[in-house]
C-alpha cells in the first residue's frame, strides 16, 4: 500500500519522520525534517500534515512540528512497558529515598544490543547521567545492560559478544572474552558494578528484575559520583528493591548470586 | 497520499487501528481489529504487518498484536508532556507522603472537553480511582477539570458549557448556569472539591498548575473516600504543590484564589 519508488512503506516513512525528534530537538522546522529523514519535501509536507491533523504531530505557532499528545495517550495507555514502569515506580522511591542519587528503571531490546529507560529519578545534584527516559545506551556500557545480559541465556549472551562493540570511554570494555568473564562474574554477584564506564567520574550499580518463569525483564540501577560511592549503603536497597520487584512482576522466589552478594562489594 | 475510496489517509487508519488498544484490551487478534476499526480485512492486515515491522505494534505468540515498546519510545522521548511529567512526579511524590491517598497530575484538553492523566501514585488501598495513565476523563466530572477551567478564558469555558455535558453519576452537574457558578467560585477560593461526582464514594481535590504567562497547563488533584475526608490536611498540601509546581514550569508568582483559601474548605 502506498509504497514508495524506494520500496518504503508509508509506515516506515512515518516512523523516519519521529525519529527526527528527541530530546535536543522537540521542535522542528520543515526543511529541518526534510534534511533530517532524507525524503522528499513533498512527501515530507503531505505526511507531516496528515500526521498533524491526526494529533500525532502538533504545530507551534512559528510553525514548527513537534511530537503530539495523542502520540503519547495512544501509545501510553495500553503499552506492556507502562504496567512495568507503574509497578517499578514506587521501588524506584524507596532507593531514591534511601541513597538520593541518580535511579533508573530499564528493560533490555537484545535485538539491537541496547537498553531503554522507562523511569529515572534525579539526584537532585551534578551528577551527569547519559540515561534518559525513552532514550538508549548500550549493553556493554551500562550497569544495567551487563546486569540484565549477564541473566541471559548463553546463546544470547554469545549473539551479543559477536556484535559491534563500542567504546564510549577509555574504561569501556569491549573485547568478547574479557566481557564474558564479566558477565560470569556478575551472575555470580547478583548485581554489577561499573565505574567510569559510561562517564569517567561515575560509578554504577545495578541489580536484574526477573518476570514469569524468572527470565530477566529488567533492571534498576544507582549511578554515583565515584568519589562518595558507598556501596555497604546502596547494594543493600538495590538488591531488596530488585528482589522485590521481581516478586511483584511474577518471579518466583529463588535465589540469584549464588556468593553472598555482601562480600566482594568493591567488585 | 494513499487515501482511500472513503477519502481517509493511511494516518488516519493508523490512528483506528492504534486506538482500538486500551488498558482493557492490549492485546487483540487480527479479526478483533477488524472489528473494532470497521476497516477492510486486508487494509487491517497490510497496515498491521507494516505497523508491526516498524516496531510500532508487536505480536505476541499467540498471534495477536499489541501496541510495541517503539511507539512509547517515539512518542516519549520528545514529548512536551513528558516534561512537564519529569518535573511534576517530585511534588506529587511529596504529595503522596503527605496524605497517602490517590495523587494524579493531568493536562486540559479544552478541544474533547476532557482531562488526560499523565501520572498517578495510588494509595495502596482499596478506592476505586477512575484516572489510569493515559486515561480521559471529562473536564466538568472531575476535580482537576474543573480546578483547569476555572482560571480559562472566559470565551474558552462559554465554549466548553455549551458543549454536551454527560451525567456519570446522580451528583454531577451538567445545567451550564450552575457549572458557570461553581467555576467562579472554585477561581475564588483557589482549589476544585467535588464530592461523589465520579465515584458516589469519593471527594475530589484540585489544584491547578500554572506555567508561563499564567496560563493553566494541568491540574493536581487527591482522590479520598468521603468517610475519611481531612480537608485541613489535604488542602495545604495540595495548594503547596500546586504552587511550586507552577514555578517550576515558569509561572510568575502571582496570588490566586482572591479568598484566603482555608476559609471555607469544606465549600
């Protein structure tokens, strides 16, 4: 239906044009969208304006596009990710109230070798943290992804020991051997720990949350300046809230880490 | 492009298709969909394997699809509405602690007359809250609606009394003289109470957010069950929160409310 001379659906044509948007860009102009996604103008100015007059798109009064509140209520009020973000939430306040630093909330896409944060809460401080809600960040380069990877059957694990693997920072690991000795460590641990991976001052914990027939949804992760880490503080609430939320998403009760977790916390 | 023979473009089959899936009904077979938009079998097809290509809808194993986690991360990680979420969720978190009943943050949505809710923290009990995430409610059943209208424009609430307005229960009130009185009065005071309006068994409490310019942009609102009613505890937190909330989003300090507003709480 309505393929273009590329082959392109109208849907993926669609899709081009929201992905022009993100954070940095929440608004923009015509020939910004034009230039952004490579189409045509025209084919870019007929899509925008029936995307608009859907309420996918909004218009601002300079005329520039944006991405629509219908966009966010359609998408919003019956997506799988919401249930867990909902549920998540309140766990995400207990750590936040407990340690005060930066806390996520994240489920893996193991397709694309990546990480999507559904729910960050602020230190209210300096820290820079690369996680942004509905943004991504890679497996290897995040707390969260190797603790959620290091959960993951092998076949999986050795798909993503076989990608590209980028480095972010010069503490970024990415030769496949090293990285599955991590991985074997972690499982071990019950959490992961990894600091100046993703920018150099920080230091970052997370611990996995399991669903039905415990396969591994999820994680909750601390980012701290490494210069105040206190890990005898945050692993404990980490790994109670990760537990917990677990439970409440249908894990069944069995143990993970199988060290104490307490007894190797500087890694 | 691609319209077909009943003059609707492939968006606005896109957003039938999308907008059969709701809370109750995240998952849907092919038929269903069929169903429920009253589009052609094979539109319904083409478009849902297109939609399902991009990640825009999933399908689970049975067969059935649903709406994916890529439509939440487009819609989300550029939306003007996320924002205002990010920066509400710490008050209505405060909020919560305070008075540990329903806590919701929603925007007008003067056009459909209705409320959409961004953010809800529950009470960890057993009182029926109509607003989901993502929900709609309308602007003259609830707390938060009418806390909104109250400080519009005047030809923007002559527009809205006009319009159809539906009884939900024996207690809503649906004469526009009567509406347009409560509304001035709820100006006054600074805040909306509504008692059974919704639900029989619950009052309502409201209070709007400012943000630039003055202009409202959503509503704060705290949902208890009648018998338990605190008004002197639930209105100064109430008011708190909707204050600072107001600037943080760039309202200017401005006094509203003309009535010292713990004069009358019990209306």
């Amino acid at each position: 239906m309505a393929n273009s001379a590329s082959g392109e659906s109208v849907i993926e044509r669609v899709v081009k044009i929201m992905e022009a948007f993100s954070k940095g860009n929440p608004r923009l102009p015509l020939r910004e969208l034009v230039r952004m996604t490579g189409m045509s103008s025209s084919t870019v100015h007929r899509l925008a304006n029936d995307l608009a007059a859907s309420g996918l798109l909004e218009r601002d009064q300079s005329g520039d596009y944006g991405v629509g509140a219908r966009m966010w209520e359609l998408a919003s009020r019956s997506n799988p990710l919401e249930d867990f973000r909902r549920r998540g939430l309140p766990f995400l306040e207990g750590v936040h109230a407990a340690v005060r630093e930066h806390v996520s909330l994240s489920v893996p896409d193991v397709e694309s070798g990546s990480v999507l944060y559904l729910e960050r809460l602020d230190r209210h401080g300096t820290v820079m943290n690369l996680a942004e809600v509905a943004g991504r960040l890679e497996i290897h380069s995040t707390s969260s992804g190797m603790a959620m990877m290091a959960h993951m059957p092998g076949y999986v694990q050795e798909r993503f020991l076989a990608g590209t693997l980028k480095k972010t920072t010069p503490a970024t690991e990415t030769d496949p051997a090293r990285l599955r000795k991590q991985l074997a460590h972690i499982r071990e641990l019950g959490y992961a720990r990894m600091a100046g991976v993703l920018v150099a001052e920080n230091t970052a914990y997370a611990v996995p949350v399991f669903g039905e027939g415990h396969s591994v949804i999820g994680a909750i992760a601390v980012v701290v300046p490494s210069a105040e880490e206190n890990p005898g503080l945050i692993l404990p609430v980490l790994v109670a809230a990760g537990r917990g939320l677990s439970r409440t998403m249908g894990a069944e009760r069995r143990p993970y880490g199988t060290r104490p977790w307490l007894e190797s916390p500087g890694k």
